[in-house]
C-alpha cells in the first residue's frame, strides 16, 4: 500500500497527538495537513484536495459537530472522529451527523491504521461501485443487480429484509451505523424504536453468514452504538 | 318634699336605673337597682307617704309597668356593653393573631417561630408556656424555648417528663400540658402551656391557642418546604458540579495519554526490536495502558458506587455482547483464544449492553492474566426460565483459599504470587459486583475440578 497518494487532514489542537498520527500517516506512505482549530481546518478544506479527515470533537473555537455538519453540506469525504469522550449519545450524535467513524482515545497506531484504510478502500469502491454492481468483503459478496448474496461462491438464500440489511451494510463498508440508522433505512420511519427487532433480525443473518455467531467476521456490534461491515 | 311632679320621677326612676346598670356588670345589678328603686317611689312618693302601703291600687299598674321597663332596660344595657367587651376582646385577638403572623412570615427559622408563638401564647394566656422543636426527621430537640415571668424567653435543657414521643406530645409531665402542632400526620413542634392555666382557660383563650398553633404550624411548614427547596438545589449543584468534575478527569487524563501512547507506539516502530531501547519505549506504552486501565476503571466505579447510575436496560442478544467482549480482548491479546459455547437459539436478556460486555472483559482479562496461553479460557451460556447465567472458565492457576473471601473486594490484589508481576488494580472484580448486582443478579467464583477457576455471573429474563 505504498502507492497511496491520498491526502488526510488532521484536526486536533493537541500537538502530541497530532504529531503522532501525522508521524504514522506519513509511514503508511500518505500526505498529510495539520490544523489546530475549525477555522483552520475550514481554510485547508476549501484550498486543498482532502480524501479523508481525522477530527477531535474537543476543538478550541467550535465542536466537532458544528466542522461535520458543515463538512457534510458539500462533501461525502470519509470523517474519522477522535475524541476522549467515550459517552455513547457522542458517539451516536456525530455518527448520526455524519461521521463515518468513531475512535475514542487513547486508540493505538495500529487500530487507527485500519480504520483509514477501511475507508479508503470502500472511497474507491464507491467510485466504481456504478460500473461493478458485485461487491465482495472476504467471502461473502452481494450482486445489487440480481439482489443475490453469495457466501463461499455459492447463492445463500436470505429474506428480503435480510437483503435490505445487508446491502445497506455493503453501501457503507467500513462505516459504523447506528441502530438508529438502520431502523429508518430497513422498516422507515415509525418504526424508530423497535430495536429488539433489529437485534432479532441480526442475529438470524448472523447464523447465515457468520461461521460463530458470537465471534462476528463481517458484522460486528458496537455496543451502545451500532453495526459495521469489515472486511479484513 | 321636692316638688315634682309623678312623671318627671318616673323618668328619673328609669334614668338611675339605666346608669346603674351601665355602670355595673351583669343582670342583678340592674334587677336589684330596679326593684329597690321601685320601693323607694312607693315609700317616699305613694300615698300613704312613708310607707310601703298603697291607697290607690291603680299604683299597681304604674308599678307593673315601671318594673318591666326597669327590668328590661337594665337588660338591654348589661347585653349591649356584653357585646362590646366581647367585640373588644374579638379585636385584640385578631389583632394579637395578625401581629403574630406578621412575624411568622418573617422567621427565618424554626427557633425564631418558637419563640413568636411562645411569646404571643403567654401574653394571650397569661402564664409562661414553652416551646419543643422537632427536626426534620421527626425527633425532638433537647433543648426548649421557654418565657419568663419577667417577659424575657430562654432556652434550657428538657427534663425526662417534658420529653415528647416521636409522634407526639407526653402526658407524663404533672405541671404542663402538651400540645403538638402538626403538618401532614408529622409533628413539628410540641407547645407546653402550665396544667393550671389549661383548666382554667376561657373559651377565647382555648380558641386563640387553636389559632396561635394553626398559624405555627402553617409557618413551620413553609419553613419546612423552604429549607427541602434549598436543599435539593444544593444537591443538583453538588452532582453537576461532580459530574463536571468527573467529565474533566476523564477528558484531561485520556487526552495526555493517548499522546504518551501514541508517542512510545511511533518509537517502538522506528526502532528495531534487539535495539535496547526498544525495551524503553515498550515499558512506556506498558505503564501509559496500565494508567489509562486505573484511570477508567476508578471513573467507573466511581459512577457505580455512588448509587446514581441509571441503567439502560434494552432486550440484547446474549451473542452481540460476548462478541463485542471478544473483540476488545482480541486487541488487547491478539494470539489469546477464547472459546464460546452459547445455545444455538437467540438469548434476549434485558441489560445494559455496554456494562455487561464490561463485565466480561474483565472477568476474561483475569482469566487471560491467570492462564498459560496454551490452556483454555471457556465462555459458555446457560438459561432457565427465570435467568441466564454466563460462565468464564479458565483451567489457569485458581483461586487460592486465602484469596477467595476477598474476592470482590475493592482494590484487594492477590498475595500469592511473585512479586515482580506486575499487580492488577484490584477494581475489575468489584466492577463486576457492581454491575451485575444492579442487575439484579448474582456472581460468584469456584475453583474447577481439574484445575483452574470460573467466574459465573446470572442475569434474570424478565425485565422488572
């Protein structure tokens, strides 16, 4: 993965960390820009090209959510957040506001590392994902245009809902969801809160896709907080 | 003889009588003056003069009547100066009440209406009475607020008979009576008036002391709600003010770490692992992670133990939260295997998602400190109709005898083993108590036949 030349932006006013995480994005072999406060990270946004952003919520001049918010308003570009609140309503809110992901600190090098290259991964999938319409994450991969999902190379039956399920998750790889998310995306609103039927339904995909249940390979559960697909 | 004519007496007859009647109190003045008034007119103004004969029997009507008139007057005046002593005393208590409620307003606290209701009791009823407080739990003061002959109030100690119940006045005291001033079936003050003036009370004065304790207990009431206000706007200052504090530590600690870890990470990645400072870096990033472990588990516990932690109970499937336990012990020991062995069917259990996979990663990092890599660490779930019950089971070195009645103990860290392994916190296990008791279940550890140890913990079905 030495080739990359995606550029990340890093907005953290502490300057110990964001040396750091500058320190192992160059290692990775990515270009990286610094900004210590939300003006700041506004000016970089607006004069460079960025593919991907690592935010902290505890920003000087504004909160994390405000930079998602406007952020979210022209650009779809993948947003990590990093922030030492640990609260679930945090996590969700900015998840909901349109964080793609959530690191609560102190994370190692190597878990934030992964999470960058989910992402970036599922960036250029998206880009081709019009012109593929099968997408595989290890061996499960779902065919949008037959509204098939296959398992080991072989067709494995799944309800409509589960198909729903799954495709969502398939659209957003890498992307933590929240239950919140999910429920308005598979039974539309008014069903807001029936979150034992989300539990329930997952738990049936679970046995379809997942060798053991309770040691999830594709979906994993965030506790308090939602789903996401991994690949690795 | 005066020269007057028999009308004009008459009318000086009725006159005196009125002004006699006037002047004394009560009816027999009146009927007395009017009778001996009427027998002077037959002795010096009848003939025959000078005694108490009559000629002409016609006198017996004029006599009749002056009697009846006499009579009557006297009445009317004796009831009318009745009605203005009554309307009088009337005044004066509505008056005495209406200063009183004055200062009741004003009192700023109990004692102060004490002594208001002491003071205006012993001007009304003439005598020293005394006043016994109770505090908000309903227990009686040891000391009483009591007047003086001389008009002054001084607080002194209570003797044994004065002392009034929990719920209410004594009768066991021979030279006061006790009268309680209630609010909301709870007594708020008790009011000592002398026996010998409670005999004898008029029924104003029994009526001005209804009003003196309804007023007092009205007071003490207000008194009461006010100082339950200020008391639950302390406490909400108080927990912001601790919730804020909590927020700060977590923040400003978490934040400092994760650049001490970060930092020693980025070192240990730049250096070769035979370089000897590799072992610097590492022992850096060691002692930041065993920091930032004691830091969080002592927020959780503080959050825990204070009693003011709100579950969040929502139906979970069992499954999800051993999975997400399992993958925070795979970050933290990645060749570590964990085995699991739940039912096939779905489990819903009522919990708090988040504590509860708490409580497994700590019972499974005792486990994994307490085991040799290449022994088994089980996870294994069974039901009943009324709990769950989730089992950690290591075939690791066990609890010893000494450690076992300490077990859940906050910060006890077991003696037995070398001193240069590194100790644990001694909280992980008193987490787990916490947790699961506000669940409502119940954990406990054995040893296995066989070697090693296993934590269970239940988890009851029905959501309460």
């Amino acid at each position: 993965m030495i080739n990359q030349n995606e550029t990340i932006l890093i907005v953290e006013d502490d300057s110990q960390i964001h040396n750091f995480i500058a320190y192992i994005l160059k290692q990775e072999g990515f270009s990286c820009f610094i900004a210590k406060s939300a003006q700041n990270a506004m000016a970089v946004l607006l004069s460079q090209k960025i593919d991907l952003m690592i935010l902290d919520m505890g920003l000087p001049d504004l909160d994390g959510m405000e930079v998602i918010r406007k952020v979210r308003e022209w650009s779809e570009m993948p947003i990590i957040v990093v922030s030492a609140r640990d609260q679930d309503k945090d996590k969700v809110s900015a998840l909901d506001a349109g964080a793609d992901d959530y690191l609560t600190k102190p994370f190692s090098a190597a878990e934030l590392m992964a999470r960058i290259r989910v992402l970036i991964r599922h960036l250029h999938q998206t880009v081709k994902s019009s012109a593929q319409p099968v997408i595989s994450v290890g061996e499960l991969s779902i065919d949008f245009e037959k509204r098939q999902v296959f398992l080991k190379g072989e067709t494995l039956h799944v309800t409509p809902l589960e198909y729903n399920l799954l495709s969502l998750f398939f659209r957003n790889i890498g992307k933590v969801l929240t239950t919140q998310f999910i429920l308005k995306e598979i039974y539309g609103i008014g069903y807001g809160t029936d979150t034992q039927a989300l539990r329930a339904l997952m738990a049936g995909l679970r046995r379809k896709i997942e060798p053991v249940p309770a040691r999830p390979r594709y979906i994993l559960t965030e506790i308090g907080v939602g789903y996401r697909l991994v690949d690795e | 003889m005066l020269d007057f004519h028999e009308t004009n007496v008459v009318v000086v007859f009725i006159f005196s009588v009125l002004l006699i009647s006037r002047m004394t109190r009560g009816y027999a003045y009146g009927i007395c003056s009017s009778v001996i008034s009427l027998l002077l007119f037959n002795w010096f103004f009848t003939k025959p003069y000078y005694t108490l004969k009559v000629n002409d029997l016609t006198y017996f009507i004029t006599f009749a009547i002056m009697t009846f008139t006499s009579i009557m007057t006297s009445a009317l005046t004796t009831k009318e100066k009745q009605a203005a002593a009554e309307a009088y005393e009337r005044e004066y208590e509505s008056n005495a009440l209406y200063q009183m409620t004055n200062r009741l307003t004003d009192a700023e606290d109990a004692s102060e209406i004490a002594e208001i209701i002491v003071k205006t009791s012993s001007d009304v009823l003439n005598c020293n009475t005394a006043c016994i407080c109770f505090d908000e739990n309903g227990v009686p003061e040891k000391t009483l607020i009591q007047h003086k002959s001389d008009g002054t109030l001084v607080r002194r100690e209570l003797t044994p008979a004065e002392e009034p119940g929990r719920n209410g006045p004594a009768d066991t005291s021979d030279s006061e009576c006790q009268y309680p001033i209630y609010a909301k079936n709870m007594v708020l003050a008790v009011l000592l008036v002398p026996r010998d003036t409670c005999s004898t009370m008029s029924a104003s004065q029994t009526r001005m002391l209804h009003s003196i304790i309804e007023s007092a207990a009205l007071a003490l009431e207000r008194l009461r709600s006010l100082q339950a206000q200020a008391k639950s706007r302390e406490e909400a200052t108080q927990e912001r003010y601790r919730s804020n504090l909590l927020r700060a530590i977590s923040h400003d600690i978490r934040t400092p770490l994760s650049g001490i870890m970060g930092t020693s990470e980025m070192l240990m990645d730049k250096l070769k692992e035979e370089d000897p400072n590799y072992v610097l870096a590492e022992d850096i990033y060691q002692d930041a992670e065993w920091l930032h472990n004691l830091v969080e588990n002592i927020l959780n516990l503080t959050k825990l133990r204070d009693g003011k932690l709100v579950l969040d109970k929502q139906p979970e499937a069992i499954e999800e939260v051993i999975g997400a336990a399992l993958m925070v012990m795979e970050k933290r020991i990645p060749d570590r295997v964990i085995d699991v062995d739940i039912p096939d069917e779905v489990i819903m259990v009522p919990m708090d998602a988040k504590l509860i996979s708490q409580v497994l990663v700590n019972l499974l990092d005792n486990a994994s400190k307490h085991t040799p890599k290449d022994r088994e660490i089980l996870i294994s779930v069974k039901t009943d109709n009324e709990k769950a019950s989730i089992a950690v089971a290591d075939r690791g070195t066990g609890i010893s005898e000494q450690d076992m009645p300490h077990l859940f103990q906050m910060f006890y860290t077991t003696r037995s083993k070398d001193s240069d392994t590194r100790h644990g916190v001694g909280l992980g296990l008193a987490i787990c108590q916490s947790i699961v008791e506000a669940h409502k279940g119940t954990i406990s550890a054995q040893n296995r036949s066989g070697g090693g140890a296993v934590f269970t913990f239940t988890l009851p079905l029905e959501s309460d």
